[in-house]
C-alpha cells in the first residue's frame, strides 16, 4: 500500500478525493488536514464518507505531514500552495497541487493575473496535469500542476482541431456553464440557494476570469500560436457539472465526418474522453460523479463555424479525479484505477 495525504481536505476537492480514495485498492489515505474541523472525524465533516473512513482531520506542521506520506494532493487556495510545496519536495515527496501556482509557465503572466509568486523555481518543473497531452511527463513527475475545471473542458475539446491545424486558433470563442460546486464550499453570498436557485448569470465577463491565461497557454501550444480567446463563464443552478460550448472557423473545407475520424483517431485509447456519435449532443447529467469527459463536434453550415460542445463533472475530470488519474500515473499504477464507474443517474 502506498501512503498519501490530504492537505486541505475540507472543500468540495477534498471530499471528492477522500470519496474516490476510500476505495483504491493500492492506496492508504493516512492524513487529512484541515484548520477549521480540527480534532473532527472527516466522516462527521462529510456525512457521505461514514463508514468509509475513520481519518480525523488534524492541523498539522510540515515535519510531522511529512512522515505520514509519500505522496500528497495539496488542495489549498492559490499562494498557499506555493509555500508548501517547496518543503515537500525537499523531503522527496511527490506532489499534486490542484491550485493554480503551478499551472502558468510563464511567472509574470500568473503574477499578472494572481500574486506574487514565492518559489518561480519550480515552475519550469511542474508537469501540467492533462494526461490526455502529457502522459509521459507526468509518469516521471515529482510535481504536477493540476488543471483547472474550465479549462480541462475547453483544451479536450479542442484538442484535435488544434494539433491538426483545423481551425484559425484567433476565431476561437468559448462560452461555457458551471455548477455552483466550482465557488467552492466557503459561505458566500452569490452561491446562496435563493441567489442561484431558479436563475442562470455570466460572470466574470469581459475577458477577466483567472483560467483565460491557462486555455491560452494550451491551446497555443497544441496550435504552434499566440493568439488571445473570448471566454465566458456562466453560473447553473445546479450542484456540480460544467457544459462548454466552443465556437472557431475552419480554415479549409472539411466535411463532418472527417473531423469525427480525426477526433475518433486522436481519443480511441483514452479511458476518459468519450466522442459521442453524430446527432448526440453531451450533458452534465450523464457525465455527473464521473472522470469522464463526453464531446461531441458539429459544422454550421450556415456560418462556416465549427461548435464543439464538451461535458465534464466539475468536481471530478475537472478537479479531483483528474488529480487521482495523475496520482495513478506517477506511482506507475493502472491509470484507471478507482476511477473506473459509471456516471450517477439520475
């Protein structure tokens, strides 16, 4: 069995990595850390988890965290992250941080849209988290940067439109739907029931949400570009799921079905995406409590537009699986491992 540890385990990620843990057949789940439920059982935190784990959560220093895993998940807010890291590197353990402080490769643009940045060192090191493009990497990783929920969902879809040179990458518009799980579990006015409830808002509009410099440092990487997205973010009023729809033109003709091939061709041997069949549009339903991500690519005729829609559970390929599916691989466990289910339904 292999040690790992929770450091920030009472959000939303936290419990949804404890969740899929709890049944991994090669994994120990020996801390779990959390300030404000100190000294509380995590199943009395988490009423989902009783009789799943008997873990108390503890607030506790680097030193001591240190002799309980080998590896750990560090699901903590950005700049927090970034101040323990470096220790538990130095300590030889590996790593996987689901906040954003090592996702950007480039420091001045996270400084630009986050903060300072207290150990640029480790930047160029960390692997990001997408193992549908960086597999290999992240196999002989010390240090991966999760991705974020939005842009898991936009960069899969795009993904072999981008690689293939289908599309003008300067066209690309994405416009995309979440759960109110992504706000995170901290109280606040806006993800209230009565605020959210009955109601569907954008936010964040006008080219000012944080993921924008991630989509764009990826989808120029697949597109060999530099070219800048308008991205959209709305709030559901429902509990986890994120739907994208993204819209870009094609820069020669292309008949539907040889982008279907394409996509077919680039995804046959990934456990986790799934091309839906012509006609067959995704949904947060029938994706919800999975690491699956369902796409599906169509061609409007009309306005010589390709519209790629992308489902995923916000909590799980877009955060907490995602970090599992990396775990898996770092360790040189069968990728799937506990990842395996089918989604929930209804």
């Amino acid at each position: 069995m292999i040690n790992v540890a929770i450091i920030g385990a009472s959000g939303y990620t936290g419990v949804e990595l404890t969740r899929i843990l709890c049944n991994h057949p090669e994994i120990r789940l020996t801390a779990a850390t959390s300030r404000q439920y100190a000294g509380k059982p995590l199943a009395e935190v988490f009423p989902n988890l009783r009789g799943k784990t008997e873990l108390i959560c503890e607030n506790l220093g680097l030193d001591e965290l240190c002799e309980r895993a080998d590896l750990f998940f560090t699901a903590v807010p950005h700049k927090t992250a970034m101040d323990i890291v470096p220790s538990l590197l130095r300590a030889g353990k590996k790593v996987i941080d689901l906040s954003a402080d090592f996702r950007l490769r480039d420091v001045a643009v996270y400084e630009q849209w986050y903060q300072a940045h207290s150990s640029p060192e480790l930047i160029n090191e960390a692997v990001y988290g997408l193992p549908e493009l960086y597999r290999e990497q992240i196999k002989n990783a010390r240090l991966v940067a999760n991705p974020g929920c939005y842009p898991t969902s936009i960069i899969l879809g795009l993904n072999p439109l981008l690689k293939q040179g289908v599309i003008d990458p300067s066209t690309i518009i994405a416009d995309s739907k979440s759960g109110t799980s992504g706000a995170g579990r901290a109280a606040s006015v806006g993800s209230l029931f009565c605020e959210v409830a009955d109601g569907f808002r954008a936010y964040k509009v006008g080219g000012s949400h944080r993921h924008i410099p991630e989509i764009e440092q990826e989808i120029n990487a697949l597109g060999n570009c530099a070219s800048k997205i308008s991205f959209t973010p709305h709030l559901l009023p429902i509990s986890r799921g994120i739907l994208s729809t993204v819209y870009a033109t094609p820069i020669k003709d292309f008949k539907l079905s040889e982008l279907t091939a394409l996509y077919e061709d680039v995804y046959r041997d990934e456990p986790f995406v799934r091309l839906l069949p012509a006609g067959s549009s995704p949904a947060t339903q029938y994706v919800r409590g999975s690491n699956f991500c369902d796409i599906s690519i169509n061609h409007d005729l009309r306005t010589n537009r390709l519209i790629v829609l992308s489902a995923i559970d916000n909590v799980v390929k877009g955060a907490a699986g995602q970090a599992i599916q990396n775990m898996n691989l770092m360790l040189g466990l069968p990728e799937i491992t506990s990842l395996e289910g089918a989604p929930f339904f209804p």
